[in-house]
C-alpha cells in the first residue's frame, strides 16, 4: 500500500481520538483517546521511516513514544484514581475548581 | 624629644583637622540617634578628652618653636590641605576663589589648647551637673557643637569662615541657654530661659551683622587696592583677600601707600569689625545678653564666659589687630574701659551666684578689649586665657555650689559651707585669688600686663589724657572692684554660718521686700529635674554636700592654671609664644611694634604697642613702670579683700547702712542701671510697636487679598471639579462598564472544566493550521 | 431509535466500513492490500467502538482491536520489533492497567451522546481530512510515497530487533535517549505510585489517617 493510505488510517485514529477526549463523560475515556492519538502518530513515524529513509529515527522515535505512553499511563491512572477520591466520581465535569 | 616637638605639616594638619571634626561626629552620632547611643556622655567626653591631649601637644609645639626663636604661623597649603570653595584652584582668578584651610598661629594655638582644656572640663563636669536631665543627650549633642564652633573658629584661616563659626556659635549659645526651655516642669528656668535665649540670639546678632558689613568693606577695600598696586602684586602673588594673613599684609601695604595713614575706609570697616566684638564679647551697649545666659545651666554659663562665645569676640580683635586703626583702637580702648568699670559696679550689688560671676565676666572682657585698644593685644590675649581657666573654675565651682545647695542661688541663703564642700571652696579660693589679682596668681601677671600698657601708653603719648587715662582710671577701679566682690562672694557663700536652713537672719528682711535672685527655694518649681538626688529631697535644706567625682575633677583641672606656680609658668609661656612677632610674623609683627611712621598726637602709641622702653624689664624705665603697676594692682587686690573682709566678716551691718546711706547710687547700681528698662523702651516698645502695626497692615490688607484670590480660585474650582465629575468620570466610568460586560461574556467560556478547554484547544489548533494554509 | 436499534445501525454500518477497506484493499495491492484493509478495519473499528460503546469495559476492550491492528501495520511496515513490542506493551501493559482504572471505579453505563459524538466526529473528522489533504497537496514530498525504500532487514538477518539493541547501545547512536528513556520511566513509576497514595492528596486530613 502507498504512503497515503497510513496516512490516511493515522489521521482518522487521531480524529477520533480526540472526539474521544471531547466528547465522553469520563475521565478514563481521555486515557483511551490519548492513547490513540499516540498511536496515531506511531504510524506516521513508522511509516514515514520505511518510505523515506532506510535508518532507525522514526523507529527510535516509535519506541520513544511507545515508552512514554506506558509511563504517561501509570501517571495518569494514578491521577484517575486520585480524582475519584476528591471529587467521588469520574466525571471530568465535575471538576471545575479552575472555574473559582 | 625635641624632634616630636618640631612642626611636621604632612601629619600635624591632620591632626588639627581632627580637633573640630571630633566633637562633629560626635554631634552628628549623638543627634541622630536621638539619645539612644549608649553611655553617648561618656564617649563625647571621651573624645573631647581625645581633643584636649591633641591641642596640648599641639600647644607645646608652638612653645617649643618660640622658645627656639622658630617662626611658627602654619598653613596647611604647606600640607597642600587646601580647599577651593565656590570656583576651583586652577580654573579661576584667585582673588574670586575662596580658598580655604587651616591656619595655625601662637594665638591660635594658645586659643585652641584653652577651648580644648575648658571644653573637656566642661563635659566631664555637666556628666554629674546634668545627670538625669530629660534633655541630657540633647544638651550633650548641643554642647559639642558648640565646642567645635568655637574650634573650628580657632582654626580658620580665613574671615568669612570665621565668621561662618561665629554664627554657628550664635545658633549652639541660643539652643543651650534656652535649654530649659523645652522643659515646662523647670518652671523658673521655663520663661526665662525662653526669654534669655531670645535676647542672646538678637542682641548678639546686632554685632553679627555690623561684623559682616565689616568684612566686605575690607575685602572689597582690599581687593580695589590689589587691583591697581603693583607693590601689592610684588608682595602677594597669588591674593586672597579674605586670608588673614594676606590681609595682615594688605593692611600694611594699604597703609604704607597711603603715607602712613590709615584710609578712611580702613577706619569705617575696622568700626564695623570691633561691633562684632563688642555683641560677641558682651561691650558695653551689647552686654545686656551675658548677665540672662546664665537662664541656660551652669555648664553652658561657664563654656559661654570662658571658653567660647565672649572669647571669640577678643580673639576676632587679635585677629584683626593689624587692620585696625589708631581711631578704632582708641575707640575700643573706650569701650572696654567703661565696660570693666561699669560692670564691675554692678557685680557689687549682686546676690545671685551666678551674676556676679557674669558681671565679673563682662568686667574682665572690659579688661581684654582695653588691652588690645592699648595696643598691647598680647596682653589682652594673655588675660583671655588666664581668664579663661579660673572663670571656667569659678563658674563650674559655682555649679558644684548650686548643685550641693540644691539649686538655689541666692548667696543670701548660702553661707558657711567650706566645711562641708571643702574641693570646691579650694578651687574657688583658688580662682577668686587669681581674678582679684593677687600676686602671683595667675590673674596677676595678665591684669599687671595690661595696667602697664595703660601706664605706658600715657607718659609716652604727646599729652596726658585721652583714652590712656581713662583706661588707666578705669581698669584699676575695675580691679579693685572686682577684688572686692569676689571676696564678697567667697566669704558670703562660704563662711559664716549656713542661713539656708534659719528662719531668720541678716538677710530675711531684704529677702522678703526683695524675693530671691534665681530660683526661690521653697517653691516646687524646682523641681529637681536635673537633680540626682532625690532620694533625699525632703531634707534638701540640711543636705549641703560635696559634689561627685567628675565634677570635683573637672574643678580641680581648671583651677591649677591658676595657682602660683602653674601661673608663673603660663606666663612665661605666654610672654614667649605670643608676641607680635610670633602672632603676625616678621614683617607684619615689626611693623606692628613700630608703629606707622607718620602719626599725630597719642596714635602712634597707640598703634605701636608697648614702647620699646617699658618692653625691656632691664631698662630703668622699664623697671620702674613695672614696680609701679605692681604696687598698684597690689594695692587693688590687696584694697579690695580688706575691703571685703571687713564689711561681710568684721562689720556685717555696715553694708546695710551704707546702702540706706546712699539709696540712689544703690538703686540705681543694684537695678543694673536701667539699662535693660532703656532697651525695653527704646528698641523693644517700639519695635513691638512696629510689629503690630505690620501686623495689622498684614491682616487687614494682605490678607483680604489672599482671601480674595483664594475666593476665585474657589470658584474656578467648583466649576472644575463639575467637568471633571460629569465628562471625566462618565468616560471613566464608560471604560469600566464596557469591560466589565465583556469580562461578563467571557466568563462564560471559562468553564473551569478539562474537556471544552480541550475542544477550544483543538478548535484554536485547526483555525491556526487552516490560517497558516489559507493565508 | 431505540437503543438496540441503533446498536443494530451502528455494526452494521461498521461491517460495511470493513467490507470496503478489504475491498478497497484488495483492488489496490492483492494480498497484502486484503492485510492492510483487515488492519485498518480492527484499528478503525477498534477505535469507532471505543467511541460508541456506553460501557467502559466495553470501550477498554474495544481498544485491544485498534492496538493489534496498530502492530498489524507495523508488520506490514517491516518492523517486526515494535510490532512486538507494541502487542506487549499496549495489549499487554497499557491495556490492563485501564481495566484495572475501570475496576476500581464504579460502573458508569451514560447515556450515549450521540448528539456530542456524532458532530463532534462529523467536524473534527472534516477539519483534519481537510487538513491533510491540504498538507499533502502543498508539501513537497521527500520520499517516494508510492513504495518503500531498499531492504528494511540487514543482509542475513531475520529481525530487525538486533538493529534497534545497536542502535540503542551503540555508543555513537541512541544511547543518551536509553538512559534518559529509563530514566523517565523510574520517575514517571514512582510518582504513579507516590500520587496513587491516597492520604497525599486528601483536601483535608480525615479522622483515622496518619
């Protein structure tokens, strides 16, 4: 398949990932969403790696993102669990205390 | 030994420059702490204990170099410690430049090792007069300036920077003898020192401003000389008209150019001149201020009569003396023969402590200021600084008295305390001794120098009269007087029995139909505010008692300049160091000594001095006139304690008789002579008169125009302030309304909540992306 | 529409979408373009179910599809490693950890906002296809995007794994990013684990607390 068609693939994940953060009513739904937009950018890297240059960058970068997403996902679990605790329940609504 | 007696430019200006800078600092530190520096008496003493052990060693310089027959008349130009004031050294003619420094003269170091020694006592005694004054820090700060006033003025090389110090002298004499001023529970001292600090400021400030118009008569005399003389120029290269020993110079110049005759001009400033002298050094018409400074504590009194104020205004004359011409020096001579006489006839009649001492001051000034009208201002010089240590001894004793009597004043109530203030009685005998010029005592020797210059001047003038006369007459009544009230004082302070605890006695009558002189004793006006016994306040009129050591000490340094001995040795210091030669170097001094050559009548004595003739002690004229002066203040002295021994020890009921024998003379004598009464009807109803009538103009006049202008500013104003309420504020408030809406609006996107802040993020990123594209 | 109806349209909708990719695919490029189309139907599918689903659970295991066929991708792209890795990490790691979130939350079945979904799809899906299609007419292109460049494998080498073990330790290749990389991850551990203490966070302390 052509270069277009990951493209393509990569920017539909990535527009529904972010419908996915904006739109549901739940803060795991934002981890999910985050996660796919990070593999969305997975693809392109990896993509534009094998059609533009034989080396390792996009690769390493992959790996890189792959790495940071497992550690972005602990965090933010932990954070998950700690807006559970304050505000007892996980309706990213719910916690408007920027507003004040 | 001898080489640290040398004159060494390079540290000795230093040094000297440390002298008025010590007690600066320490007004400075003093006052700007405001008292909270701790033990600040202590370290301001200190350092003018610092001060006292430099002018002495600096004083043994200028000794050891007259003994060596070394010039010693030092400007720190040699140290190149000079200051352009006004315009700079290089840039600007000379004569426009100020240039200012250090002068240091055998007059000046006799003057400044005098200020240090009195000053020094002065503050170590005021730590046990003034202890637990409320205004003790103040009076501290006050003092010091005072004392660098005076040093300061010592110091300067110039006349207008003397004369700067001579008013801040002026200023430091008014805040201290109004010190009690501010301190409403001294209610005696309240008024009257408000009253007495008024009267010193003004009536001092009539000579201040004759001294000025002085001193830019000269200079502008001077300088017009300057201008056209080529002798002149030949002489002083580089010119600065106020310099004194430039002006010494010019003196002589002007005068040797103008056929020996002193111009008119020269005549007029020189008048102007000594009117500085004669409201500093409280003269005859000017003296009113002296007798109402004792309102000030007894410290100040004793700072004022010796050390500093009135002796500023004879060292001023020493100063000048060159510059001054026969028909100024005579009128000096008058001045201060009649002043010697004349308050000396008051200080009979005194009761208060401390007015006899401030008449016996004047009388003495009288004594100072004849001499240098005599032409023999070593002489004048001389009695100022033996004068100097015994009336400081006398007015600080005086204090002690005060202070052990409880701050009473009034010797009518005294009596009989030898016993019990046994140093303080020595040092006053000491000093009574030595100002009623018994021989060989320090008085002695200086008021013997003086009569001489009188005798002197009058077999040698063209005819027997005059000024010499008059002052010859004068003085030796005034010694003889002054014999007889100081040891009126001494045997009615000190001996007999204590009157301040009787009911009744010789004086009780008097003291009813007269009241007391100073503070009543009964009256809780006294309230002991300086006063550091109050643990035994109740029985204060049994408690006569020696003073505390600091003040016994500061006593005891002052009255050994008097004794025999230490005297002698003063004299023979003094005579060496301070002669015209040394005071105004050779070629002034030798002109001085010989007298302008062409002269009429008793001038040329006049200016010349003591004549060659009674100078030498070898010669028989000399040694006549010397044993005739002897025997005359003598017999003075002598006169005068006789005299007083027997009315107030052997006779005591004569006094009162003679005064009822002579109830004029003694009114008249005992009311000052009316004089204040003249003042108050000639100068102060008037001027008082003047004032309301400016007074009147002011609020009748001035006022309603003030008031109308400020009437229509009112009215501009409240039309301002409508615009500004109505177009000003409604913009203002226009701005406010606008951004408080929008902000209302806004606020609705401020949702606080992560997910349309994500959706405005993404929004905002896709805009950008599509602008970035489409732009 | 009922809830199940709509479930109904929406699978259906779904297996159409993954007929069109397999065929679309399979005109394009034969057997590997079947590949692509069946990757991209899981990944898209995947990911369109996460969206859709009112269960979290449902949406979490959802996700498993969209990262398998995100590995699929990385086969076809000739990186065998991260293909593994990606299994590992995300199926295996990322995968659990939000079930574990889901488990220790309570069930939240929402309404399903299809009035936020569905335009919010409809937009952001328009800006972005609009977008791309923009960036890729007017970037000019450094790479032949019509078909790979060489070999990705070494001569004689089965996986490309040992590559990217060089790559990492190599001392002039991507050494400093390892470090930092561990370095990260250590950091990133332990603050999950500090922040996940429950007594850190509390407003205010409770009774009972140390």
């Amino acid at each position: 398949m052509p270069l277009g068609a990951y493209i393509a693939v990569s920017a539909a994940l990535f527009a529904i990932g972010i419908v996915t953060i904006i739109t549901r009513r739940n803060v795991l739904y934002i981890l999910m969403g985050t996660e796919m937009i990070l593999n969305a950018a997975n693809i392109n890297f990896v993509a534009f790696n094998r059609f533009g240059s034989n080396g390792l960058d996009g690769r390493m970068f992959a790996i890189f993102t792959i790495i940071l997403a497992a550690a972005e996902a602990a965090v933010a679990l932990a954070i998950v669990l700690n807006f559970y605790y304050l505000f007892n329940s996980v309706k990213p609504s719910e916690a408007d205390l920027l507003r004040e | 030994m001898l080489g640290m007696l040398e004159f060494n430019p390079e540290l000795d200006f230093k040094l000297l420059l440390a002298v008025p800078l010590i007690p600066f600092f320490g007004y400075l530190l003093q006052i700007s702490l405001r008292g909270r520096l701790p033990h600040g008496d202590k370290i301001l003493t200190g350092g003018m204990f610092v001060v006292m052990c430099i002018t002495v060693y600096m004083a043994a310089k200028a000794i050891s170099a007259a003994h060596a027959g070394v010039p010693f008349l030092h400007h720190s130009e040699e140290a190149g410690m000079t200051h352009g004031w006004l315009y700079d050294v290089a840039s600007q003619p000379s004569f426009k430049n100020l240039v200012i420094g250090v002068f240091y003269d055998p007059l000046g170091a006799a003057m400044l090792a005098v200020v240090g020694i009195v000053s020094f006592c002065v503050h170590l005694f005021s730590m046990g007069y003034m202890h637990g004054d409320k205004r003790y820090p103040i009076f501290f700060a006050n003092i010091s300036l005072f004392t660098f006033a005076m040093l300061g003025l010592v110091l300067s090389d110039n006349i207008l920077f003397l004369f700067v110090f001579w008013e801040i002298m002026g200023l430091m004499s008014y805040l201290l003898i109004g010190h009690f001023s501010h301190d409403p529970s001294q209610k005696f001292f309240h008024s009257w020192a408000t009253w007495a600090s008024k009267k010193a400021f003004l009536t001092t400030r009539v000579g201040d401003v004759c001294l000025f118009i002085g001193i830019f008569i000269f200079y502008n005399g001077f300088q017009e000389f300057y201008a056209t003389s080529a002798a002149a120029h030949a002489a002083l290269p580089e010119f600065h008209p106020m310099r004194f020993t430039h002006m010494w110079e010019m003196a002589k110049l002007v005068v040797e150019a103008n056929d020996g005759i002193y111009p008119t001009w020269m005549t007029v400033g020189g008048m102007f001149t000594i009117g500085g002298t004669v409201g500093k050094s409280a003269q005859f018409p000017l003296h009113i201020w002296l007798p109402d400074a004792m309102a000030g504590p007894t410290p100040v009194s004793a700072m004022i009569h010796a050390a500093t104020m009135v002796a500023a205004g004879v060292f001023l004359l020493g100063r000048m003396f060159p510059l001054l011409s026969p028909d100024v020096l005579a009128a000096v001579t008058v001045f201060g023969s009649v002043t010697a006489l004349f308050a000396a006839t008051i200080g009979l009649t005194c009761y208060d402590l401390k007015a006899v001492l401030a008449y016996s001051t004047i009388s003495q000034l009288g004594f100072m200021v004849a001499a240098v009208g005599l032409g023999s201002v070593e002489a004048g010089m001389f009695h100022m600084t033996t004068h100097a240590f015994f009336k400081a001894c006398l007015f600080l004793a005086a204090g002690s008295v005060i202070h052990g009597c409880h701050h009473i004043q009034d010797m009518r109530v005294m009596g009989g305390i030898r016993k019990k203030m046994p140093i303080t009685f020595a040092c006053m005998l000491v000093c009574t001794m030595a100002i009623a010029g018994l021989p060989w005592f320090s008085g002695f020797f200086s008021k013997d120098a003086i009569l001489l210059a009188a005798w002197g001047n009058l077999i040698e003038g063209e005819y027997f009269g005059g000024p010499p006369l008059l002052a010859l007459i004068c003085l030796s009544l005034g010694a003889l007087f002054t014999s007889f009230y100081m040891f009126r004082l001494i045997f009615m302070t000190f001996f007999g029995e204590y009157r301040g605890d009787m009911e009744h006695h010789m004086y009780s009558a008097q003291l009813a139909a007269e009241g007391y002189e100073g503070p009543p004793p009964h009256g809780h006006d006294d309230d002991h505010g300086h006063d550091d016994h109050d643990d035994h306040g109740h029985d204060a009129h049994h408690g006569v008692h020696e003073s505390p050591l600091v003040m016994t000490a500061a006593l005891v340094i002052v009255a050994i300049f008097a004794i025999p001995g230490a005297a002698g040795l003063l004299n023979g210091w003094f005579t060496e160091t301070v002669t015209v030669e040394n005071m105004y170097g050779e070629n002034v001094g030798a002109w001085v000594l010989a007298g302008t050559p062409v002269m009429e009548g008793t001038k040329e004595v006049l200016v010349g001095g003591l004549p060659m003739a009674i100078a030498d002690h070898n010669s028989h004229e000399g040694h006549d006139a010397h044993k005739l002066a002897l025997i005359v203040s003598s017999i003075v002295a002598f006169g005068g304690l006789i005299g007083a021994w027997f009315l107030y020890i052997k006779r005591r009921d004569l006094p009162g008789k003679l005064t009822a024998q002579f109830p004029l003379v003694y009114t008249g004598v005992r009311r000052k002579y009316f004089i204040d009464e003249i003042v108050d009807f000639t100068v102060l109803k008037p001027t008082v008169g003047f004032a309301r009538f400016l007074r009147k103009v002011d609020e009748n006049v001035i006022d309603g125009t003030v008031l109308l202008v400020g009437r229509i500013h009112k009215a501009l104003g409240s039309i301002s302030a409508w615009i500004d309420s109505t177009f000003v504020d409604g913009a203002v408030n226009a701005v406010g309304l606008v951004s408080q809406n929008l902000g209302a609006a806004l606020r609705l996107f401020q949702t606080g909540r992560i997910q349309p802040y994500a959706a405005f993020a993404v929004g905002g990123g896709i805009l950008t992306a599509a602008w970035l594209i489409l732009s | 529409m009922d809830q199940v109806m709509l479930q109904r349209a929406f699978y259906g909708a779904l297996a159409l979408l993954t007929l069109t990719a397999l065929g679309i695919g399979l005109a394009m490029a034969g057997a590997s373009g079947v590949a692509f189309g069946l990757f991209t139907a899981m990944t898209l599918g995947g990911a369109l179910v996460c969206v859709w689903e009112r269960s979290v659970v449902r949406s979490a295991f959802s996700l498993m599809a969209t990262f398998t066929g995100v590995s699929g991708y990385f086969v076809l792209l000739e990186a065998d490693f991260l293909a593994m890795a990606q299994i590992l990490i995300y199926v295996g790691g990322i995968l659990a950890l939000l079930l574990f979130g889901v488990m220790l939350c309570p069930p939240d079945m929402e309404e399903r906002q299809l009035k936020r979904v569905l335009p919010g799809l409809g937009i952001v899906g328009a800006a972005v296809a609009w977008l791309s299609m923009e960036v890729a007419g007017s970037a000019r292109w450094y790479v032949d995007a019509g078909a790979p460049v060489g070999d990705a494998l070494a001569e004689g080498e089965f996986s490309n794994a040992r590559q990217i073990g060089v790559g990492f330790l190599g001392i002039d290749q991507y050494v400093v990013a390892f470090e930092l990389a561990a370095i990260v991850l250590t950091v990133a551990l332990v603050a999950a684990v500090y922040i996940a203490r429950r007594s850190s966070v509390d407003l205010e302390p409770r009774e009972g607390d140390a």
